[in-house]
C-alpha cells in the first residue's frame, strides 16, 4: 500500500522551484501507548485541570495560557495575541543556501520527512537530488507551516531528498557545559582501543540487524495478559561486572571479539506478536491511547 502523503509544499531556490509531498519518514502504529483504568473497576479514568486556589475543576473555557517570568508570578497571553504571532503558512521551503553535508552536526536533528515530486516537478526534483548528491552538498533553509517557521536541511538519501528539520542554535545546549577534565590517556590504552574498535568495524550501518528487544518483550508480555495468562514475575538480569581495569578490560575485550559477525547481526529476527484480540475492559480498554 502506497504511503499517503501528509502535506504538499513548494522547494524554491533561485528562480527553480520544485512542487513536492511530504511523508512521514517513520511510523507511529507499532507505538505501544496506554490507558489509565481506575484499579478498582477498570473503568477509563478522565483528565481535568483543578484549580489550586479555589480547589475546583475548571473548565476549557474558563483557561488562559500565561508565562511565568518570575517565581509565581505569570503574564497573561491571549488567543488573539498569540494568533497575531503565527506566520502565514505558505508551505514554502525556501533554500538560503548550500553547505557541506558534514558541517551540519547530527546533534542539530529533530524530525524527518521524505519528499517526493507533485504533479509537473519530476525533473527538477531528480535533478536537485542528483546535483547534492554528486557535490556532497545539503541545501538549508526555512520551511513555513503550521504558523511557524522551521529551520530544515534538504538531504538527499537513495533516490529522492528528505527533509530534516533542524533544532535553531538557542535550542541546543553547547558542549563546553560538560564539565571533561581528568581521565588521563595512556598511549597503550589508545592503541588497544583502536584495535578493538577495528576488530568490529563493519563496512556500513545495518539498522535491521538491531531489534527493538524492549518493544517485542512489551508486545508479548501484553499478548500473554490478554490470552488470559497469569503472570508473577521476571527474573531481574544480571547486572554487569564493574570494570576496574581499563587495561584488562581492554585487552579481554580483543580477545572475545573474534572475527565473526557481531552478536547484534547473527541474531534472529524478533517472533512478532499476534495481534491482539478485542479483550474486556477491565483488560485492554478501548479509545486512543492516552500519551
């Protein structure tokens, strides 16, 4: 089944544009999210906001949003104020410039998008991919949508381009609050650790040889609950032993590495879970999944 694309926008550099459609570069159904149940009966439990002053539920319509400047102390923003900010949402991606691919730091990475090419923008949608992809070149900009202005990166990937929206400079913290000193390099240790990183180095990233252990053993454990099955408890794993010599460690490390493939890569692929039978309240509940 075709993906459905989520929006439609326009890429325009110089005097070039280029008609394109937004996809969803990951999917959301395989996400595991759950229900509050009052423990007593089962029953679905309802949100509501309490005021702390006069110790009763309010309304929706009776909120407003205010910022609070001060400890306890808040600045009203109305609806009309805040609508007045918003930017008009031309769905334009507009491309200010073209910079190496390896000077945008991975830390600056939020969400991605695929595009594909709309009605009549097939050729310069190829040749845009094809032309950053022979010169190494992502294309950075602003994607106006939603009554905002996001910073995005155009990058091409296989065939077409995604759109990787970017943290803005004020949102990602600087490295240099780390507090790095100490931890002496011994040039050995060095030497032993280049070794064990070559020994298990791969040609290139396999993501499909990694499986999401944690979702799988959820997914199961929930397949069990609705089967009917009663379960007591997990044995808890064993904790790893603390590493007291670099050194040592380093060198049993060379050693069980071997020449194989990794233990990630000759896993087998995760059982999937069945899917889910409609159970009763009290079991699975029913409605959207509650974040």
């Amino acid at each position: 089944m075709a993906p459905r694309s989520i929006a439609n926008a326009t890429i325009t550099f110089g005097l070039v544009t280029v008609p394109v459609k937004l996809y969803a570069s990951s999917q959301t159904s395989e996400a595991i999210s759950f229900n509050l149940l009052h423990k007593k009966c089962g029953s679905r439990l309802k949100q509501f906001y309490r005021c702390i002053d006069e110790e009763e539920e309010i309304s929706r319509d009776e909120m407003v949003k205010g910022y609070e400047f001060s400890k306890g102390q808040y600045v009203i923003l109305s609806e009309e104020e805040l609508k007045a900010l918003e930017q008009r949402s031309t769905q334009e991606i507009v491309v200010a410039e073209f910079v190496p691919s390896e000077s945008i730091d991975p830390v600056y990475f939020e969400k991605a998008y695929y595009l594909g090419p709309d009605k009549g923008g097939d050729r310069a949608y190829r040749l845009l991919a094809e032309a950053m992809r022979r010169t190494g070149k992502w294309a950075v900009g602003m994607y106006t949508a939603r009554g905002r202005e996001y910073l995005v990166a155009l990058r091409p990937a296989e065939q077409g381009l995604v759109l990787q929206q970017l943290h803005y400079a004020h949102e990602v913290r600087p490295f240099s609050e780390l507090d790095l000193t100490g931890g002496e390099i011994k040039e050995q240790e060095l030497k032993l650790a280049m070794m064990l990183a070559d020994q298990i180095t791969s040609e290139e990233f396999n993501p499909e040889a990694y499986k999401d252990e944690s979702h799988r053993k959820l997914r199961d454990l929930i397949q069990r609950k609705v089967e009917g099955e009663d379960i007591l408890a997990f044995k808890a794993e064993k904790p790893r032993p603390q590493v007291i010599d670099l050194m040592e460690a380093l060198k049993a490390s060379l050693a069980g590495a071997g020449s194989g493939p990794r233990e990630a890569e000759s896993r087998k692929p995760a059982r999937r879970a069945p899917r889910a039978r409609t159970a009763p309240k009290a079991v699975a509940g029913k409605g959207r999944g509650q974040k």
